[in-house]
C-alpha cells in the first residue's frame, strides 16, 4: 500500500445537537493510540492538535429551534480552511467531535477536489442522511444538516458560501436506519445512492460498496469518508447519542473498510459522534481506531487481541 502523510486534525465540535461530550472525542482518539495504530502501519502522522471555531456574527435563524447556529457556522468555516490548508500536504484525518463537523470538512476537501481537477465523491457511513436544512430540522440539532448544505440546498445562508457544490450523484451512504419524513422527500426526488440496512440483509455490504467504488475509479475520483460511530450497531459501539439498534456489524466494518483501502481511492476521513461520556472503558474508542486501521492498510488477520478486564 502507498505509504500516506496523515494529518490528525482534532474538531471538538460539541454544538451540532444538545446531548454534550463529543468535544472529548479527539483526546480519545489519541488516548486509544490512533496515531501509533497508523505510524505502526509505515505511514507518518502529524498531530494539528484541536482547532477552535471561528467567530461570527449571524442573523437569527427562521427555525426558533436550531441550537448553537453562530458556532455551527464557525467551526464549518475552520474546518473547510483546514481541510484546503491540509489536503494538499497529506492525508487529513478529521477527528470528532459532532457530525455538524462535515460541513466544513466535506466541503473543503471538495474545493481541493475541484483544485485538483477532479471530480469529488462521499462515502456517508452512518445510520442517518443528515440532508436536512436548518429551516427543515425538527429537532433544530444541526449535525443533521452537512449532507443539506455540501449538496447546495436552500436555507444556509448564514453559512460561508460553498466552494463548490457536490453532486448528490456522487454520495453514497450506507448503513440507513433512521430517516424522516423530510429526509424521505429530498431523497426520493434525488440522486443519492441509498443503502438501507435492508439492503445489507439481502444482498450484502460488499457488493453495493463496490459498484460505488468502480464508479469513482472509472473517473479518477476522490473519496471523501465520513464515518459516524453510529454506522455501526450499538451493542459494539455504544459512545454515541443517537443509537439506532441493528447497525453494522464488527466484521462489516472491517469489510468495509479493507475494500476502502484495496481501491486506494480515499483522500480523506471523519470520524465523528463519539462521545466517550458513553462509552465502556474505550470499547468504543478502540475500535475506530481499529477501523482506521484497517483503512490505512492492516488486514483481518493482523487485528490484535484487546482485554477489557
């Protein structure tokens, strides 16, 4: 496997919905020895360290419910300059902290893309579709709106202008287990790829997440991962505040995440909504790390042994 510069970018962004504790995801990352799991594997890592959002003024929201819109705004502005700044030196690693964090992330590595001349495609792991607006959100918790603004939809204005606008033919999501109404609306009128955990029952993880990747080989794309915790089923990660029962499955994780690094298409990855307020004794932690791993290139085979006595 190519040998990659990763750059450890820690996002403690703890406003993209009301349940606190995300802001300790990126300590626990490196708590659970992410940047030795990936120095072990022959790549090299630099450490950013934790950004802070920047401060901005913004209008108040036409949704009386949206939580925390200033330092939404903030961190998406940071984190699309961190990923422009970064991307061109490596491989950024962008280490949560809320889900409101691919705002930035996916649409600065887009930009890049686009610098890049080529074309730029999202691998949305999670149990949700996180397409909604902060006019459409009924919850008002805008960790379920990156999707929403990097495809161009309307009500972001209080947002930093999009770079560049990503295609939703280009996003493929896997894992769905919770979407709404709305949600159910946007997607149906429009070009996401959508895998259901359903359709992981009948047909596999590997045989949908394979045609996404031909697609993205066929026109030398690049691959943007976002990785929710909650993608995968509680029982295994349990450090997330929006668990929905019957998620991925340990060895599906893994899967998918050998097949990501087989193809060598992956220019850059969020880890997100660990919370470690939650977890049991880093159970949670670990195994992200673990499938960090195996996306930077260790094989089933080479998994260590963990104690948690």
């Amino acid at each position: 496997m190519t040998q990659k510069h990763c750059i450890l970018i820690g996002a403690p962004v703890d406003c993209g919905k009301r349940r606190r504790g995300c802001l300790m995801g990126p300590d626990a990352y490196r708590t659970a020895g992410l940047a030795e799991a990936i120095t072990a594997l022959g790549h090299s890592v630099a450490d950013w360290g934790n950004l802070t959002p920047a401060q901005v003024t913004v209008a108040e929201p036409r949704n009386p419910l949206v939580y925390k819109l200033a330092e939404n705004v903030g961190w998406t502005q940071t984190l699309m300059d961190a990923a422009q700044k970064a991307a061109p030196q490596g491989f950024p690693i962008f280490m949560g902290g809320d889900h409101a964090l691919a705002a930035g992330s996916v649409a600065g590595m887009a930009a890049h893309a686009q610098a890049a001349g080529r074309p730029f495609f999202a691998l949305w792991l999670d149990a949700h579709s996180d397409i909604h607006t902060p006019d459409t959100s009924d919850s008002g918790n805008l960790h379920g709106t990156p999707v929403g603004y990097v495809t161009g939809r309307r009500g972001f204005d209080a947002f930093p202008p999009l770079p560049v606008r990503v295609d939703p033919a280009n996003i493929c999501m896997i894992g769905l287990r919770s979407v709404d109404a709305a949600e159910h609306e946007i997607l149906a009128r429009g070009d996401v790829e959508l895998v259901d955990m359903r359709r992981i029952d009948e047909e596999g993880i590997s045989a949908p997440l394979q045609a996404f990747l031909d697609r993205v080989a066929a026109v030398g794309g690049m691959l943007h991962v976002s990785l929710d915790v909650d993608f995968l089923d509680p029982s295994v990660a349990p450090a997330v505040g929006t668990t929905v029962p019957g998620g991925a499955t340990v060895r599906e994780g893994h899967l998918v995440m050998e097949m990501l690094s087989d193809s060598g298409l992956v220019t850059s990855l969020d880890l997100v909504e660990l919370n470690p307020f939650l977890d049991d004794r880093g159970k949670t932690a670990n195994l992200m790390v673990d499938l960090t791993a195996s996306l930077l290139g260790r094989r089933v085979f080479d998994r260590p042994t963990r104690s948690y006595k």
